[in-house]
C-alpha cells in the first residue's frame, strides 16, 4: 500500500534520519536480498534496547548488519552483541557496515549455522530471532538457556500477511512461526504478545516476549 510506505518514509525523515541509509544501500549493492527491518523498526529495536539499558544482545540473523547497527547503537562502550549468520558473504557486507558505521568493536559475527555458532554459557538482556524462519522453535528455546528474568525476546516475521493464522499450511516457514508462537504462549518463563506491523515491509508482525522466570 502506498500509503504505508509514505508514513514510513514520513517518519523516517521526521524521526529515524538517514544516517543509516548506507547500510541498506552497500547491502542492495552487494547483492543482499533487501529484507532488512525497515528504517523505524531498527529505530524501535534501538528504543527498545535503550529502555532497557541492555548491554548484551544476541541477534540471529544478520545479513548486512542493518538492525544488527541499530541494535549495537544502543550499547554503552562496554557492552557487547553477538550476531549469528550462516552466509560467509552476508557476514562479509555486514563486517563492513559495521566498521563504517562506527560499532565493529562491539559486535561479534558468527558464521555459521545458529544452532551451531550458538554462544554457550552467556547471559543476553535482548535476543532478536530474524533468522531462517522453519527453525524458529528451536531459536525460542535455545534463547531459552541464554536469558535471565527481564530480558526481552522480540521475533520478526511471525504474521506474514496473516499466513499465521492458516491451519493447513504447508510452508514449512510459516509452520515455524506457528509453532514458535505457540511454545511462547505456552512457556511459563515468558510473558508475550504480537504487534502487527505494516509499512514497507508490507503486512507483518513481531512477537515480543518478556522473561518471567
Ligand atoms: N536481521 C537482519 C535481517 C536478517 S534476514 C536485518 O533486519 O537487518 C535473515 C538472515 O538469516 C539472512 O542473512 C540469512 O542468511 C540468515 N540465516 C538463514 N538461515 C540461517 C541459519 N541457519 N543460521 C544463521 N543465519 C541464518
Ligand atoms: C523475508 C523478510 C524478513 O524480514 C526476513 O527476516 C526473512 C525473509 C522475506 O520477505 O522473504
Ligand atoms: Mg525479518
């Protein structure tokens, strides 16, 4: 709709600014499919961080470093950010952006399959799941082993023009989703919801998910 698209563009040049506009740009150059958060949901990711005061985060799913830059942006000179990216090329891009954009030192990219590069051992304020959706499950509960009461889980995608609510689907992604919605509202140590989004991303929706235990 194009409507949407002139909000965002509206809050981008109100609100958000284009300092990061090159990301997306190198990224698009590169060859990336341009499937970053858009522009004021980096800035709402950056919000979130913020209000919290996090200063470890974990993001699956980097590809140029987009809302991986927003979320860094969001830590004091200490803190630290773990991205895991399964494309050597993505992380290549993203390593660049990271640099130009003044973060490098903060943020740690794993190549390699999530579930393989997982960080063991380590407490996150914040983990963002925006990786390959059919594995959506297994992210929410290995993200599980990694949070304390307080830390916030926000995961992209889960609406999907409402695809989420088709009980006989056979896409596997959405089939993800699905059943990662239903272990958050079914897992005791979270308190969760959905917020639908639309924009230039088209029509789709975050879960947001706070630990309670
Ligand atoms: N968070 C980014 C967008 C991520 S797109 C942003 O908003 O700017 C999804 C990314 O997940 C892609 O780069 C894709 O290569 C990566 N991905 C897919 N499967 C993966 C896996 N098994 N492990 C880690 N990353 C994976
Ligand atoms: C797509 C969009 C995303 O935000 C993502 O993380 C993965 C895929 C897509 O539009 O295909
Ligand atoms: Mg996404």
């Amino acid at each position: 709709m194009n409507v949407w698209n002139d909000v965002d563009s509206y809050v981008s040049d109100l609100m958000v600014g284009h300092e990061l506009d090159f990301v997306l740009r190198a990224s698009e150059s590169a060859g990336l499919p341009s499937i970053a958060v858009s522009p004021p949901q980096g800035k709402w990711l950056n919000l979130l961080a913020r209000s919290m005061r996090a200063t470890r985060i974990l993001e699956i799913g980097t590809l140029g470093g987009y809302s991986t830059i927003w979320l860094a942006r969001a830590l004091p000179a200490d803190g630290r950010l773990v991205t895991l990216e399964y494309e050597p090329k993505h992380a290549e891009v993203a390593g660049a952006n990271l640099v130009r954009a003044g973060v490098a030192d903060v943020v740690e990219i794993r190549v390699g399959a999530a579930l393989d590069t997982w960080p063991e051992g380590e407490v996150f304020d914040l983990v963002f799941i925006d990786a390959d959706k059919e594995t959506y499950p297994a992210y929410f509960e290995r993200t599980l082993d990694v949070v304390r009461p307080g830390s916030l889980i926000v995961a992209d995608n889960v609406v999907r023009d409402g695809e989420v609510l088709s009980a006989s689907t056979s896409d596997i992604r959405v089939q993800g989703v699905q059943r990662m919605n239903e272990m958050m509202a079914a897992s005791p140590r979270v308190d969760a919801t959905v917020i639908q989004t639309v924009g230039l991303k088209g029509y789709d929706g975050f879960a947001v998910a706070i630990v309670v235990e």
